[in-house]
C-alpha cells in the first residue's frame, strides 16, 4: 500500500456541498492524488459505468458523499426517483469498491434515519425502534440501507479482506456551497437570502414562518468534512472501541441547538438587518426539537471549531460573490 498522504482517493458528489468541503479539507491535509467524476462523465446509478471506474481507476479509499437530495415538497413529489437513485448509488459503489479491492470507505448518511418520535438527543442506538418521518421516509431507508450495507460487508469481508467500511451521520449543515435557492433551500440558507433582500430593499418587517420555538442544530460544512477525514483515519481499534457491529455509524453534530428565533436573529446580525423580525405561528413549526446525541465521536477525539457567528459571516460572504445554485 502507498503512505498515506499519496493515496488514490475517489470522492463521490465532489459538486456537492458535502463532497466539496471534504476535497478541500483532504487538500489541505496534502492528499494530491484525489479522483473525480461529475455526473456527465460517470451515472453512480449505472452499475457498468461505475464498475468500469473502479476497474480503471482502482481508489485506495472511497468518500461516498453522492446522493439525490432535497426538500420536503420534493421527497414528497418524487418519493420513488429517491429511493432509488440512492439506493442504486449506493450498491453500485459500495460493491464495485468492494469487487476493486478497496479497504476503506465512508458513507454518509442523514439525521433523517432516526425515527420521527425519537427521544432527544438522537443517539445512535435510535436506528429502526420506531416510525420514519412520513414525508422523508424513502430517502430515509435507501440511507439506513447503506449504513447496513457497510456493516454487512464489514462483518463478511472484514477478517478475510481487510474491509473497514465506516458511516457518518451529519446533523442540520450550512456554508460553501450551500442552496440559496427561494423556494427549495433548507433554513440556513434560506435565511439568509430573506435577510439580505430585505437589507437591500430597507424592508422594515422580516416575517418568519412559525412561533419560532422549534430547537435545531447546525453544523458548518467544513467541521463536518473534517469529521470525515478524522473518522476514515482513525485506527480501526479506536474506531471498533466506540461502535458494536450491528451498530457501526457515527453521528456528527456541533454538540448544541438554538431555537429557530434565536437563529432568525443571529442570521439578521450577520447579514446586518436591523429591521423587525416577526413570527407566523399560523404556519407549521415542525419537530419540536432535533438534537444528535455526538458523545461517541467527541469520546474519539472530535470537536467542531467554527461557531454559528463564524460560520454565519462565512456563508454570507459567499452568498454575496454570487456561488448560488438554483
């Protein structure tokens, strides 16, 4: 095997806001050989275009961060096209990756996988005790399949080909690369869109759907994709002293939530609205709360480092050089 540092390392979903953080953050650990493909050159659904890849190619590592995703009304519209375009780009890589000799691989998932009436903070032994949120639930599955995916391929091909196939489970995230979209972006960034049109515009009210009581947590991107890179280093009797077989995926979160007009608030001091921030309490809140228990991977030795105000300003910034994908 090469050293470490000169590794192939095949990155799914480099587009994405996830993939991108976790090619910055392994450029910035001097990994040089890193591999792409977008979508034109290579369908992650079609099984001969990625066993052709990984035949071709031959990654040392894989970060499976490729996904179909998207918002309520789309899981909602298109429940069948989600479950499958991810349980496709799943199997095809995992098991091409497995058929090419790779050791080592991380899947992401979502904190969508825990049941709706999950007790908070959502640790990981929540997995399959209850019902799915209904609205996601096909999304959901086709993630719980991979997380079970790489257990299984761990506890069949781990002692007889070195396999250590690992899952993390990302909480709420914003920053670079992000959806600012108006209808179809999740709240961080949809936030800050509203704000800053109504900085422009000297609006004098911002109303906000909901009492703004719901409590929500928020990860910045970039701590996530260093999350990543931490946990695929990490010694395999490390990693094995926190997990149980059948239970083998890490949640990733920043440790503490805020209520939605706490975050409403925050965003506003960002953006440098100081107009009045109003409630609908008309409107749905939502889950009341949504909290990933992270105990396991800060007993690792992982911690978050940018805070909501830094990686507000971040986010911000990059909203205003125009990086918004529609």
């Amino acid at each position: 095997m090469p050293s470490d540092l000169s590794q192939k390392i095949y990155v799914a979903g480099h587009r994405g806001m996830v993939g991108s953080a976790i090619v910055r953050n392994l450029q910035a650990l001097g990994y040089q050989n890193i591999v792409t493909r977008t979508h034109a050159e290579m369908d992650l659904t079609d099984q001969a275009s990625v066993k052709v890849f990984f035949e071709q190619e031959k990654p040392d590592q894989v970060y499976l961060a490729a996904a179909r995703v998207g918002g309520i009304y789309a899981n909602n519209t298109f429940p069948a096209e989600f479950i499958y375009d991810n349980l496709m780009v799943q199997n095809n890589v995992i098991h091409q990756a497995f058929l090419s000799g790779v050791k080592k691989l991380l899947f992401l998932g979502s904190s969508c996988i825990y049941p709706k009436m999950v007790p908070q903070p959502m640790s990981e032994d929540a997995l399959l005790t209850g019902k799915l949120e209904a609205t996601n639930e096909p999304y959901a599955v086709a993630k719980i399949a991979g997380i079970k995916m790489c257990e299984s391929y761990n506890r069949q091909y781990g002692q007889s080909h070195g396999v250590d196939y690992r899952s993390v489970m990302p909480t709420n995230l914003y920053g670079p690369g992000d959806n600012y979209h108006p209808e179809n972006s999740h709240v961080i960034p949809a936030l800050i869109r509203r704000f800053h049109e109504a900085k422009v515009a000297n609006a004098p009210e911002v109303l906000i759907w909901g009492t703004g009581t719901p409590m929500r947590e928020f990860l910045y991107v970039d701590d996530m994709a260093a999350a990543c890179t931490f946990v695929m280093k990490l010694e395999k009797a490390s990693y094995d002293e926190q997990v149980v077989p059948m239970q083998n995926h890490i949640n990733v979160g920043y440790g503490s939530d805020i209520t939605i007009a706490d975050l409403a608030k925050t965003v506003a001091k960002a953006i440098g609205y100081q107009g009045h921030i109003a409630f609908d309490p008309s409107k749905p809140d939502g889950t009341p709360k949504k909290l990933m228990d992270s105990s396991r991977l800060n007993r690792m030795g992982w911690k978050p480092k940018v805070s909501l105000e830094q990686g507000l300003a971040i986010a911000y910034q990059e909203f205003l050089q125009g990086n918004k994908r529609g």
